[in-house]
C-alpha cells in the first residue's frame, strides 16, 4: 500500500501509462461531429474520431457562430456533398474558428483550405471546390 492507501500497483500502472501516452505523442481530442473525446497521435485542427471518418476521405468545414447566414451556408454545404467523399463539419468553437485566420463568417474550408469567407457562396462554387459534376 502507498502512503495515500492505494494499492502501489494500481498506481504504478498508472504511470506506465502515463509514460507510453507521452513517448507515442498521444493526446486526447474532441471529436467535431460527435463531440466525443478520444486518444489520437494525429494532429491537425479539426480531428474526426474513427467512427465518424469510415470511409470519407475529405472534410469540408463550415465556419461560423450560428446566425442565418451560417445556417445557409451549412444547408448549401450538406446538399452539394451527397454522394461524395466528404464529410461536413460544423465549426463553431471561435478558438478553433481563429485558427483558420479568417476576418469573416461563415467561412468554407476545403480539405484544410479557406475557399470562401464573410458571404453564403453559391452552391455551382461549392460543387466546383469539391470537383462534383452537376
């Protein structure tokens, strides 16, 4: 038993683990669709977890903090993507938003590139971002 009346075992696993988490650069991340928190060693803005990402090779992210004109934009976004690869996020966390350095939402960001930002694009700009045939 540690002084704290834990077993010592228990708590040297802890920090066996502890220690593999850190030398494997893994971290905890929050999941932008699902919100749920899970481990990664990937990094990047916007991390999808692996439930989430099945078989979708491309991420189309809309910026923005609510508001009609992010709405629509995210309505325009959703329809373009159907039956595509891509996958819509939502980004609404104004830290995460920043990072993107944009001056005006709603913002639409392509595979990690900002296409558009401060106005609802049209939806043939849309298509063409994201190479869908009409």
């Amino acid at each position: 038993m540690d002084d704290k009346g834990g077993c010592s075992c228990f708590n040297a696993a802890l920090v066996d683990h502890a220690l593999k988490k850190k030398k494997s650069n893994l971290h905890e991340a929050k999941c932008p669709v699902c919100f749920k928190i899970f481990t990664t060693n990937r990094e990047g803005r916007e991390i999808i977890c692996f439930d989430c990402g099945k078989g979708l090779k491309h991420k189309v992210g809309v910026l923005g903090i609510g508001g009609k004109q992010f709405n629509d934009t995210l309505n325009l976004v959703v329809r373009a993507v159907v039956g595509t690869e891509f996958r819509v996020i939502p980004i609404t966390d104004v830290e995460t938003i920043m990072t993107y350095e944009v001056a005006l939402t709603p913002a639409v960001v392509v595979d990690g590139r900002v296409m558009c930002e401060g106005s609802v694009p049209e939806y043939d700009d849309i298509c063409n971002w994201i190479g869908k045939r009409r």
